[in-house]
C-alpha cells in the first residue's frame, strides 16, 4: 500500500528546522550589531579620539593638549603613555633657562617657553601664542653676510645666528643673540628661535 498523502510529523519538522535558522540568524546578527557597537563605543571612537589630538598637536603646534583617559584597559594605558610623553616634552620646552620662541614659517608664535615669557615681562604662559615674531625680535645692524627671510622680515645671517633685541612692551629692549633653526614637526616645517640675554656681555663690552 502506498501512501501519497504526506505525513505531518515531516512537515512539522521541516517547519522547526526553518525556524531554527531563523532564530539562529536573528540571534547571530543581533550579536553582530551589539559586538560593533561595543566596539565603536569602548575602542574605536576612543582611538578616533587619540588621532584627533595627535592631528591638533601636530597642525597647531599646541603642547598643552591632552588625551581625555577613562577606565582601566589598553586603550586607557595607551592614553596615559601619551600624556606622560606630551607631560615630558612640555617640561623640556619649558625648562629650557634661555628664550624660545617656535614660529610657523610665517612667522607666527605657537608656543613659546617661560623664559620668553619672563624676557617679555609677562607672569601669564601663552600670552605669546599668535603674536608676530618680527614685533618682539628686532635685529641689531645689518651686516654683509645676512640676509632676510621675506616671510617673516627676520634678519639672519648666513650661519642663522645674529644678533638682535627682544622689545619688551615697557619699552625697553633686552640685547640677545638669535640662533635661528628650521625642524619637521609631523608634516609641516617649523622654525625655533633660541634667545641667549647678552646683557652682562654688552656691558662688560662697555665698560672695556
């Protein structure tokens, strides 16, 4: 006897099956999108942020930033080894005793130290940020083998190194010798200016 009828015992198990896989692909893509989540959330968008301070540093010239750090993981210890390096390279800057100036190519003060601070009469860091460099250092008399940068109106002599005046917002002038040097920070081109105070030369030179 044959039967042609189906059986519904089969049809109710290929009907469970089906459901299966899609409980089974319902329940894996809502772990997908939660992993992605999670993963944007605690890891990528914390990285983002990581980039985005070392791009701000690097096209602003700023030292004071810092990295936001939170929690307790790799990304966190990361964040931190990043503060103290930023932590480390500021002091440096700042501790250096003689005047420093750092200068985009048109001129422009970023940072400069608490030495150019003080040299200025000013209590308050970051008061030179923005300021034109040739309005604070007026080169002494010009000799044969300088020239001038036509960005920045700076006298310097073929060796970057001459003397100027620092001009102080009282008025009175404090005689230096510039030592001018162009470095590579990230992408673009930089120029220090190192003042050392010829004060004590200058009157020394005098009384001889």
């Amino acid at each position: 006897i044959r039967l042609t009828e189906p059986r519904e015992i089969y049809t109710e198990g290929r009907r469970a099956i089906l459901h299966s896989y899609l409980w089974i692909f319902l329940s894996g893509g809502g772990i997908l999108v939660l992993v992605m989540i999670l993963l944007d959330t605690m890891v990528l968008t914390r990285l983002d942020g990581l980039r985005s301070v070392s791009e701000r540093i690097v096209s602003g010239g700023g030292m004071g930033i810092r990295v936001p750090v939170s929690g307790n993981d790799e990304i966190t210890i990361l964040s931190s080894s990043f503060n103290t390096l930023l932590d480390t390279l500021e002091n440096l800057v700042a501790e250096i005793p003689d005047p420093l100036f750092i200068c985009d190519p048109d001129g422009r003060i970023l940072p400069a130290n608490r030495a150019a601070h003080r040299a200025m009469g000013f209590e308050t860091k970051g008061l030179l940020s923005g300021t034109d460099i040739a309005s604070i250092v007026k080169p002494a008399e010009v000799q044969k083998d300088n020239g001038k940068d036509p960005r920045t109106d700076i006298v310097f002599s073929s060796k970057d190194v001459f003397e100027a005046d620092i001009a102080r917002p009282d008025r009175d002038s404090i005689p230096v010798e510039i030592r001018r040097q162009e470095i590579r920070y990230g992408k673009r081109s930089l120029v220090l200016f190192l003042a050392r105070d010829l004060t004590e030369r200058k009157g020394f030179e005098q009384r001889l």
